[in-house]
C-alpha cells in the first residue's frame, strides 16, 4: 500500500500540491531560466532562453538577491531549451535538456558549470517516479567511484519564468567527449578500416520516434531488442558503418553462447570484459528495472573493443518501480538479467552462465563489497547519509511544490534495509572466484613514453613522434595474444600469437611511418589515439583485464618534466615500480634498442633498388601495405590478403620510401629506394 500511495502521488497528488511558493535562498545552486517572451517550454522544437546559476561556493548560501550580482554567477548566458524524457513526460514536473549557447543564439558554448568539465550539452533531471530523490545520484556516483565514467551530477533548485520548479540534479548528457564518452569521432567518410571500426556509442533503448539500426532477440520470447545509433547519429550512419557495428554485436552474441573465452576469437576479443563485469554490477545491485533492455548504453574506440555503459537512467532501482501500472521488478532476491521482464538480448546471460567470466564477476563483486571499498554497505550508507544531508531542506519544498516526497527519511530507511538485503544475496548466490583470483601474467614493463613530442623542421607533425616502449623483465617469452590497453583514451590491442622475447622490448608508436625515417628502426605496431599532453592512465592487461602493469603519468611535478621539450620519460629501472615518479627521468637519447622480429615469416622485396615493379613475397598472408615518404606521411594503402604482390613504383619520383606489411603476425616496416 505504501508504493501504491507514492506512485499515486506522483500523477494525482501533484495537481493537488502543486502550487507556486515563496522562495528566496538554498544551500544549494539556484538555476534560473527565462524562456524569451516566456513561452512554455515544449517537447520540441526548443526555446531560447537566458538561464544564470547563482553560486557562491561550496558550502555557502545562496540567495536569490544574488541573480545580478556578478560575483556570485556560475553561468549568465543563452540557452536553447525542452522537455526530454519518454515515461516522465506523463508527469506534471518535467525534465530537461538544454544547451548552452554563445550571444548569436545559435553557435554552441562550451562552458564549465558548478565544476564539472566544460562542453555546452546538460540534462535538468527532474527525479520522476523517485520518492527517494537520490536514485540516479547514488548508482552515478558509486559506478564513477569503481573507474568507470558515469554522468557527472550536482543537486540544484529551479526557478523557470519566475515560478519555483523544485528540485533537480543538473548533469552531463551522454555524448562524445575527453571528459566524457572518450571515444574518437566518426564522420562520414570513415567508412574503411580502421576508421570504420570507432568510435561509436550505441544504445538499446525505446526508440522515440529515433529509427532502429537493428534489433536482437531475448530470451523471452517476442522481446525483441531495439538498438539505436547515438553516434553517430541516426541520421548520419553509413551502411558501411552500420553494418560494422551490428557485425561486432553479432559476434559478441555468437562468441557468448557458445562460450567461446579465446583471446584470439572468442568474446574476450570482442569485448572489455571488465567493463561488461562493472555495468552488470552496478545494474545489479541496484536491480534495475531498466537495465539490458532500456537506456542501456555501449562505447567502442576506433581500433578498440566494445565496452558497455556509461549507466543510465536509474530511477527504478533500489526497489522502486512503476507501481502504480503494476510494475514490481526491482527485486533482492533475483538476477535482472533473467527477471522474466527486460532481460536484454541473450549475451547477457550468456556472459554470465560462463564460467570464466561469472567468475571475474565474483572476484570484482567480493574486492568492491570489502571494507573501505565503493560497494561495501557501510560506505553506501555514509554516501546516503551525505547525499541526504545536502538534499533535506530542498526535499521539503519539492514536497510542499509537488507533493512527491511524502515520507523522505521512511524512504531512505526503506533503501538501506534493502540494500542490506541486495548485497547479502548477491555475494551468496554470484559464485566464487577462486579459479580467477590468482592469475599469473607476463613480465611486462612500460619503460619509455613519448607524450608530448617537439616538432622539428623536419617531422614538423609532433603528435606523430609519440611513441611507448614496453619490456619483458621476465625469463620467459611473453605471449602477447589478448594484450591490450584497456579503458578508454589510450587503445591498443596486440596482433594474436606476437610474442616479446626475454629481456627484449616493443615499440608502439602514433606514426610507424614517421618512427622509422626519425629512428631507422621499425615499431612493432602503431596505435589509432594520441598520448594525452597532460596526463594518461595507461593500463596493460591481457584478454579478461588482469593488470599486467599501468602507469599513471602527468606533465606537472614529482613527474619528470617530458612536456614538448623534445625528451620522453624513461624509467630508470625496468624492475623498479613505474607507478612512481621517482623512478622515471627524461632522456632525449636516439632510440637504439631494436625490436625483435615479431615471427618467423619470411619477407623479400626485390629488385632493389626498384625502378618499376617492387615485389613483396612472404611465407604467410599479407593482409595490407602502406607506403610512406621518408617523412613518414601516408601515400598509399593497398588491400593485398595474398602472399605474392607487385607494387607499381614507376610513378614515383626517385628517394628513399618506407613500406608497411601488416600480416595477422604483426607489422613489419622495410626501407626501399626508388631509382
């Protein structure tokens, strides 16, 4: 009865409580918004508007008096805005989506708003069917405390046309972004890989009136999956590009029902499995009644792998649902996954049925519910606590505006018990882990970085003098299949069966192209991302995840300054903790160390010098060639996927070329001199 008569209240009650109140001062930021002409805002299309927030700073007052006072505004500036949301827009109390504009009213305006990374696009959630206001915030911030982006959130009260419209949590819409989805930006012409293959975010979700790219089948029958494009947009998308993200879907579908965990082919190639662990965990514990069907989102890098989230919309968590049209999903004692309602397409169970990934699930679950750690209840009930504490005076006016907190701190008893509940489950029935919780990995060391490179005269692109040196500090060959960096921001993932031999080193660089004509060596690969110029979280794993070793550098002090100056850090020693500053220096020595030959395929190029024909034989497959200038610039791919290949060079004028042969081996990078 009790959810009865809080689901009641949010359609019915609120014309009964809704009515305008006198509001002068907060604890917390106070949005204003004016719509031009003050029309309502609609659905669409979207209205302009002049929006400030006043905030004086953490932990002071703010008070209404403050709206022309310089000082005292985060943001005074054009806004064009709406109403967003599907299910919520049955609600008196509308939610928001509004971007920030420059004077013109019309050019985007990239602005940082109450300390959250600048960029012009911004949601005003307006916490609908949420009687505990702190659904959303609570799974946002514990998915951003295990490593994982999710929306940034700040609580705020709204005053729109001069009426106050209560409370809301203003925060980042999912888009493309350093700060946000770190993916790379795909246009239209990237339709050939490797631009083809990132980035893109895509999402399973009602569609809206937006088209379906594809759909893909439940295990409850009929309950088609609906897949929508969010980048690029839907109406934007090439074939080629659809059909190559639908393509690593379908893999990771087929890869996860047959359970196939080989690095080289099997789901673990296709997906960032911890990724995959954290949004299931998340999802799950807070048994979303959404999760895998609606608002379900997915990101994937050019040359990167499938990775799942950022979380999103979880107002119907913690046991909430929509009572009021008989829904009940939001359960302790149940997978979501297989809840017999909004299962998601079958790689989800298929995934969790598997041994191997079921048990990095487990060993994820049990390090994040210990003590200290982000999921541990203790830890959830102080975020609660907190979040509680910032929100109670503005929970009374939402109340008295809309009359849908009846019972705030019942509410929030009601969470803890269940979570309680919910984690106590979990932990019983996620199985265990021991077959994961001591794996060994191999004996590798990033040992050189190049991150912000100095243009000279003659290589006068600098970020394509970035490169990163790894070594194998070990006694044994290192199996490099499955390796790769995993996260977003920096991708790499190693050709299957390249190994690094004991006490030998690999190079990566940004332009192998542009490496060998600087070195007169060639790189063992070439990565799609630059280096960050400020600072990068590289983390070297194998296929499920397990560190293999991770640097976390910056341009600013203990650490060594690297920044444009030509130099690049260079751990002091290879068996020394990279983790620290002290341990790296700056060197701008010539790279002398060679890497060794990635495996024993045989390679000829002749006649050379070449006048007209250059021919490429090798002992496997070549995949593809890229011919550079000595400077390293691209002037030439060519598709081969044979053993044999002539290459016409009689074009050419006469100098030195550098040529690229990719094989499913690796890369290998040959000199050639055109008569």
């Amino acid at each position: 009865m009790k959810r009865l008569f809080t689901q009641f209240c949010f359609l019915f009650c609120t014309y009964a409580f809704s009515f305008s109140q006198i509001f002068t001062d907060s604890n917390l930021p106070i949005v204003l918004i004016n719509t031009d002409g003050g029309v309502e805002i609609p659905d669409s299309p979207r209205v302009l508007a002049t929006m400030k927030i006043i905030y004086r700073g953490n932990g002071l007052r703010n008070y209404l008096t403050d709206q022309n006072t310089t000082g005292y505004l985060n943001y005074n500036g054009r806004i064009n805005i709406e109403i967003r949301g599907s299910s919520s827009q049955v609600l008196p109390k509308k939610q928001f989506g509004l971007t920030t504009l420059k004077a013109d009213n019309t050019s985007n305006n990239n602005v940082s708003l109450l300390g959250m990374p600048s960029d012009n696009d911004w949601i005003l959630n307006g916490l609908g069917f949420e009687p505990s206001l702190i659904r959303d915030y609570i799974c946002y911030n514990l998915s951003r405390m295990i490593g994982e982006y999710a929306s940034r959130t700040v609580y705020c009260e709204v005053v729109i046309n001069g009426s106050y419209n209560g409370l809301y949590v203003l925060q980042e819409k999912i888009k493309q972004g350093s700060d946000r989805v770190d993916v790379m930006k795909i246009g239209t012409t990237d339709n050939i890989s490797p631009a083809v293959t990132g980035g893109y975010i895509t999402k399973a979700d009602k569609t809206n009136g937006d088209p379906v790219a594809w759909t893909m089948p439940s295990y409850l029958a009929g309950d088609d999956v609906t897949f929508i494009h969010d980048l690029p947009k839907p109406e934007n998308v090439t074939t080629q590009q659809n059909d190559y993200i639908h393509s690593v879907f379908e893999m990771l579908s087929s890869t996860a029902s047959s359970g196939n965990t080989s690095f080289e082919d099997g789901y673990p190639s296709v997906i960032d499995i911890p990724s995959f662990v954290d949004f299931m965990i998340i999802s799950e514990l807070s048994a979303n009644a959404d999760a895998y069907q609606f608002s379900t989102f997915f990101h994937k890098d050019r040359n990167g792998k499938l990775r799942a989230g950022p979380i999103w919309d979880n107002n119907l968590t913690f046991g909430n649902d929509l009572f009021l049209w008989n829904f009940d999903r939001s359960k302790t004692d149940t997978w979501q996954f297989a809840n017999g309602d909004n299962e998601g397409p079958k790689f989800w169970k298929d995934l969790f049925v598997n041994a191997q990934f079921r048990c990095y699930l487990s060993k994820r679950w049990n390090q994040l519910i210990q003590t200290g750690q982000p999921l541990n209840l203790l830890t959830i009930e102080n975020l609660i606590d907190q979040i509680v504490a910032t929100i109670s005076e503005a929970s009374v006016r939402e109340n008295i505006k809309w009359g849908t907190v009846p019972n705030l701190s019942m509410e929030i008893n009601n969470i803890k018990d269940w979570l309680k509940l919910r984690i106590a489950w979990i932990t019983i029935n996620v199985g265990p882990y021991s077959n994961c919780s001591n794996v060994v990995t191999p004996s590798l060391v990033i040992t050189k970085i190049m991150y912000n490179p100095a243009a000279t005269a003659e290589f006068p692109i600098s970020n394509d003098l970035e490169f990163i040196e790894i070594q194998n500090t070990g006694n044994n060959t290192a199996d490099l299949t499955g390796v790769y960096f995993r996260g977003t921001g920096f991708v790499y993932q190693f050709p299957a069966y390249s190994e690094i031999l004991p006490g030998s080193k690999k190079i990566l660089a940004s332009n192998s192209g542009v490496f060998m004509a600087k070195y007169g060596i060639p790189s063992s690969g070439q990565f799609t991302r630059n280096l960050s110029s400020k600072e990068e979280n590289l983390v070297l794993a194998d296929g499920f995840g397990n560190v293999i070793d991770s640097v976390s550098y910056t341009n600013l002090p203990p650490w060594p300054n690297a920044d444009g100056n030509g130099s690049y850090l260079e751990l002091i020693d290879p068996l020394s903790d990279n983790s620290m500053a002290s341990n790296w220096t700056t060197s701008a020595n010539t790279i002398v160390s060679v890497p060794e030959t990635e495996s024993n395929m045989e390679l000829k190029f002749y006649p050379t010098p070449v006048k007209d024909n250059l021919t490429i034989e090798s002992s496997g497959v070549i995949k593809m060639a890229e011919l550079f200038d000595f400077q390293g610039r691209l002037i030439r791919k060519i598709d081969i996927n044979s053993g044999i290949y002539k290459l016409d060079m009689s074009s050419y004028s006469r100098g030195i070329y550098l040529i690229q042969i990719i094989t499913q081996d690796g890369n290998f990078m040959q000199k050639i001199i055109k008569e």
